[in-house]
C-alpha cells in the first residue's frame, strides 16, 4: 500500500511560522517598551567624569541612578545626586546635598559649613574647604532647592560656584544608587 500525503500539512506549517514570526515580533515590541519604561522612568546608567567626588566616587565608575524614589519621598541631606549642567547639553553632574529646602546654608573662612547656624557634622568632605565661593555669605534655599557639593570640596564645582548654584529638584534625574563598574566596587551607594 502506498503513503497517501496528509491534506493541510503545508497550510499547518505556514499558520505556524506565521504565529511565531508574530509572537517574536510581539516579544520584541515588549523588550523595547520595558527598555524604554525601565530608562526614563525607573533607573538609568550613568559614568562618574572627574574627581569631584573623590573618595566615595572615582572617575570611570559606572553607576545605576534611581529615578523612581523621588516621586514617592524628597531628597534627604547626604544624597547623592544627578542634575544637568545648566550651561552645556547632555552634560551631567554629579554632588551630595548639603543644604534643603527652607535652610541657610554659609562657608566660613576656616571651610566650616553651617546650615541655619548650626555646624554641620559630616565627614564625607576630603579636605577642609578653602574657597567658601558664593557660601561665604548666607545662602538661604526656597521651597524646592538644594545646596550641594562634590565630596573632593577643593577639586568640585558646586553650590559654591554660580555656573551650578542652587539646585532645583524638579531638576534632579535621580540618586546615585548602585556602582556596576569597576567589578571590584559593585555595590551600593553609600548616602548617610
């Protein structure tokens, strides 16, 4: 007896490779929505340029900036923040707050830092500062600024400086989160 060919098998095949070509592009449409949500909206990749926040960041260190955090609480004192450079596109920098909403913020001669007359006790400073810049007077905050500073304070361009200034939170990208690069630094940020 002979084989006799199954009806519908070519038309089987077609409907088939139809449907995975389908759920493949369908697949890929959900990587890139995802990709896209995850960037703008949840964390993004950004490079340390610089020695400004030396010790606790090194130029070339690769980092994760939390972008979600800030739609749920304000930024804290001791964050560590990405905001844009006013001055130049698609440049970045990158300080720890010092100074919130509603504070005084002043540099005395000696590089002491008071926020609302009080000296501010924090140890992420390399050096004692030795130019107060623009804090050398009272530098009062508004609803919805901030006051920072590189942790290398003679080797950062910060609040101090009136090309960076007071920053605005609606400007804030995001914190510092966690470092990817070099491997053998992966590990979170560190912020108080």
């Amino acid at each position: 007896m002979g084989r006799q060919k199954e009806q519908g098998q070519p038309e089987e095949k077609e409907t088939n490779v139809v449907r995975e070509t389908i759920s493949f592009i369908i697949y890929i449409g959900i990587v890139f929505l995802l990709t896209y949500l995850v960037i703008h909206y949840v964390g993004q990749r950004t490079q340390v340029s610089g020695s400004s926040m030396e010790a606790t960041l090194s130029d070339g260190d690769n980092l994760i900036v939390d972008k979600i955090s800030y739609r749920f609480h304000d930024p804290e004192r001791y964050d560590i923040i990405v905001f844009p450079y006013k001055y130049e596109k698609n440049t970045f920098y990158i300080k720890r707050i010092i100074g919130l909403p509603g504070e005084t913020v002043q540099i005395d001669g000696q590089g002491n830092i008071y926020v609302d007359g009080e000296v501010l006790d924090e140890s992420y400073g390399r050096e004692v500062i030795l130019d107060p810049g623009e804090a050398e007077e009272p530098i009062t905050l508004e609803d919805d600024e901030y006051f920072v500073l590189g942790d290398n304070r003679n080797a950062s361009s910060d609040s101090r400086d009136p090309s960076v200034g007071k920053i605005l939170g609606e400007d804030i990208i995001g914190r510092a989160w966690v470092r990817i690069f070099p491997f053998n630094k992966i590990g979170f940020i560190k912020h108080k």
